[in-house]
C-alpha cells in the first residue's frame, strides 16, 4: 500500500508540474527503493519474495496498460521498473542477512537514483557514449561517492562486519557494472553484484 501511495502522489506531481520525465522516475526508483530496503526488519524472507513476485506483475501491467505515466514516460529504452522489482526477489534468494539485503538495494535506490537526477540535472559537458546510452561524468562520480558511503555505513554498523578494503572494490565493481549496463539492467545487476559480494567478504 504504501508503494502504491508513492506511485499515485508521484503521479498526481508529474500531471501537475511536469518534471523531467527522468527525474520524476528516479525520484520513485529512489523512495520505494529506500522503503523496500528496510523490508527484512519487519518482514520474512518468503514475504519479501511473494512481494517481490507481486511487485513484478504489477509493473508488467502498469507499463502494457501505460497506467501510470510519470514512471515510463522516459524516452530510452528500458525496462528498469522489470528489474527493480526482479531484483528484490533475487537479493532475497541470494541472501538473508538484512544488512546485506539493505545496502544492496540502496545502491539501486540511493547510488543509482541520486547519480542519475545530479546526471540530468547538472551535466551540461562532459558526457559520453556507451552502446548508443549517454552517461555522464559527474552522474559516474555520484555514484561511486554514495557506493563509498554505503560501504562505510555498512562497515561501521552492521553486526560482526570490520572495514576491508575489498569494500572499495565493491564500489569501483558497481560503478562499472552501472555504466555499462544498458535498457535498465544495472537495476538488477547492481544490488544483485553488491550482495554477491558482501556475502563474499
């Protein structure tokens, strides 16, 4: 329900102000990706999973029947909304620990999300061309500091877990992934790469 109110008040803000179609879209990618985060503090894995499976369907219809706008109004394309949502599933098959699975999908949310509004909203040079896909510098940068963040935060809080250098790598990996990955796939490889990682480390 409550993914379901940050769609329809995102909506209701794209109908009235008419954003950039990208920024209205990664300013849902960002919240309800920040909310799914924290999912395994109050719900069960097999919850998580059934959402996830849920999430999907929903997505597929919306983005056939085009019901909600401001999400697929973005004119590349992509089928990011696909992944996100077949990225929550698969986080939570590869593994159960919250901590993991939070900072995880904060780098699809968080990383992601904030290096492509500071992308659109500031990179005015020094963009280039990966498969046909604009990036941008500045939106590469944000995503590496805030994957930094992340690392630190994960490091420093999570039960059990000192700082490693592999951590950095972690970062630099998914920046990568990120920048070469086209049509939305770093929604899934991103969170999906950075568990696989951390349950490495």
């Amino acid at each position: 329900m409550i993914v379901l109110a940050i769609l329809l008040v995102n909506e209701l803000w794209w109908r009235h102000r008419h954003p950039h179609g990208e920024l209205s879209r990664k300013m849902v990618h960002i919240v309800v990706g920040s909310y799914v985060a924290i999912w395994p503090f109050y719900l069960t894995w097999t919850q998580i999973e059934l959402l996830s499976v849920a999430f999907f369907v929903s997505v597929a219809i919306s983005k056939y029947l085009n019901i909600f706008h401001a999400i697929h109004s973005v004119q590349r394309p992509t089928v990011g909304e696909l992944f996100f949502a077949l990225a929550v599933g698969s986080v939570a098959i590869v593994t159960h620990d919250k901590w993991i699975f939070m900072i995880a999908l904060l780098q699809m949310s968080l990383a992601d999300g904030l290096a492509a509004v500071i992308g659109t909203r500031y990179a005015k040079k020094a963009k280039y061309s990966i498969m046909g896909h604009t990036k941008s510098l500045i939106g590469s940068i944000t995503f590496l500091i805030v994957s930094l963040i992340l690392m630190a935060v994960y490091s420093a809080f999570a039960p059990g877990v000192e700082f490693s250098y592999l951590f950095i790598l972690v970062a630099v990996l998914t920046t990568i992934v990120e920048n070469f990955s086209i049509y939305g796939l770093d929604n899934f490889l991103v969170p999906v790469i950075t568990a696989i990682a951390l349950k490495l480390i």
